[in-house]
C-alpha cells in the first residue's frame, strides 16, 4: 500500500445551486494538512434527491479506498447526500463528518417558496426534498457515524434572495437566513456549535474551518462557539 493510499481521506460535499468550486478553499486547506480530497460536483436543478445520490454514490465508491477511514464535511443539502451515501455503505470504515448549516429536518424556506408562484418555477426540483414533511426528511436515517454540526445565526444578506424572505417563511425563527437553528441539529450528533455567519458564506471563513479540522481530528469543537441559550426553544 503506497504512501498516497494511507493518508486520511475527505470527501466534501456542496450545498444546492452551487459547485465544487464553493468547497475550494477548504479542500486546500484540508490538502494542505496532508488529507487526500474528493470534491466532486453534482447538479441540483434538474433531479431529485435520489438521482443526485445516485450519481455521487458511483463518484465516491470508485474514489475511496475502503479499507482506509473515510471523512466528510457537507454544506448545506450536501451533509443530507452524505447521509445518504452512508446508509448505503454500512462496509465503509468511517471516520468523523461535519456538517455546515445542513437542513436535518428541512426548512420551511423550501416550503414558503414552493408555495408563491415567483419562486416555484424557478427553484430546483429538489426543492420538494427539503421540505420539513417530506418523505425524504420524514425517511433518511440519521449517520451512523460521529457527527458534528455547526450552524449560523446570520439572518440577512443583501444579495440573498431568499433570506430577503427568511423573516416571513420562518416567524423570524433563529437561523442562518436559509436554515432555522432548529433544523440543523441530528439526534445522534456528538457536538453542535453556532458561528456567526450567514448559510451562503460559511464555507468560506477561516474560524469555521478550524472548527472543522479540530472536529476530524478530536472529535470535538472547541468551546469558543458551543451554545449557551436554550435551544429547546429554538
């Protein structure tokens, strides 16, 4: 087994109606720390979410080495593929995942466009997926793999469309602008924190991805995000 196939492996995972190119900036940096990355792309405007599983799964199967454990980040609706893929390969050796901002039990955002006609026609079709009673959220079982989860709390940017509309969709519910605070959290995640960033952005902030690497290598994040409100009410 060659030097190549020892190193610890990631694959990275982006978020609907973006690219691999969105997940860049921590691939290298992720490269950089000497992990082997897999960032592929997929299209999330024409197919639904098993159709996106679909392809990724012989993406990913043909990429990893099985006997080496395996890690994952996903932002947004990627961490819901990496779900997927993970109920579909109980054989993989499986290392830690993070998610960034990811709907677990969807988001009302999806269901307040799909239900105004200047947005349905124009959002991707797995739009129907994320919202909170379908039957891909009500479904797709939880990892069976040690998860973290980090959220933001960043309401509104101005060249958001849909966090113009945030506010409305979710009764000003606590959240990222796309996410409610409440959505982002599994029942089988080992930690959570929130970070003060927008869903559109957080891939991109340097504090965020510490917080990634201290949880692929500990297993934990460190203190300096972890919640103190009440999230029972969030």
């Amino acid at each position: 087994m060659n030097e190549k196939s020892l190193a610890p492996q990631v694959v990275l995972l982006h978020g609907m109606m973006r690219s691999s190119l969105s997940m860049g900036k921590l691939s290298k940096h992720l490269s950089s720390l000497g992990y082997r990355v897999f960032n592929p792309g997929y299209n999330s405007m024409l197919n639904n979410y098993q159709q996106i599983l679909d392809g990724l799964d012989k993406k990913v199967t043909n990429w990893i080495d099985p006997l080496v454990p395996v890690y994952f980040v996903g932002h947004s609706f990627g961490g819901l593929l990496i779900r997927g893929l993970l109920s579909r390969h109980p054989e993989w050796t499986k290392g830690r995942c993070v998610m960034l901002g990811t709907p677990n039990k969807g988001s009302k955002v999806a269901s307040f466009m799909l239900s105004h006609w200047w947005y349905k026609y124009f959002v991707p079709k797995v739009t129907a997926d994320l919202k909170p009673d379908s039957e891909m959220i009500k479904t797709l079982p939880e990892p069976d793999i040690e998860t973290g989860i980090i959220a933001g709390n960043v309401k509104y940017s101005i060249i958001i469309p849909a966090s113009w509309y945030y506010k409305k969709a979710t009764d000003d519910a606590p959240g990222d602008g796309i996410v409610e605070l409440s959505t982002t959290r599994c029942d089988t995640m080992a930690d959570f924190i929130i970070m003060p960033l927008h869903h559109s952005f957080m891939m991109w902030d340097k504090d965020l991805l510490e917080q990634v690497v201290h949880f692929l290598e500990q297993g934990s994040f460190t203190d300096e995000y972890k919640p103190v409100e009440d999230l029972s009410r969030v």
